[in-house]
C-alpha cells in the first residue's frame, strides 16, 4: 500500500493528548509541529501531513453527521 493511501486512513483523534489522561510520544498540543516536521522527513507531502493532522477526521465526521441526519 503505498503512503499516500495509507495517509488517507490515518488520523489523530482528540484523545491522543493527554488532556484525556493519556501520555504519549507528543506531552502536549504545542509539540505538534514536531510531529509535523517528522511526517514530511518521512517523505509523506504536505497533503498527506494534512489529511493526518486533521482532513481525515473531517472527511470522517462530514459522513457520519450527514448519514446521522439521512
């Protein structure tokens, strides 16, 4: 599968933060750039990082809330 693919089904969700109680590799919301810079290291382009860090989920609750009120 290549990365392009694979970006399309990723995503963060609000409880990767520790503000849900959970620790992870990222403490806090100001390291975010942090992990942005890592995803275009790993070759992923500026719109795979961007479907990560947040499309995806849109794209996501976009279907659900429009299937929710069908």
């Amino acid at each position: 599968m290549s990365a392009t693919r694979r970006a399309r089904h990723v995503a963060l969700g609000g409880d990767y933060f520790p503000e849900a109680g959970r620790t992870w590799a990222i403490q806090d919301i100001t390291r975010m750039p942090e992990l942005t810079l890592a995803l275009v290291r790993r070759g992923y382009t500026d719109g795979e990082t961007q479907q990560i860090l947040g499309l995806n989920l849109m794209r996501l609750y976009a279907r659900v809330w429009k299937g929710a009120r069908g």
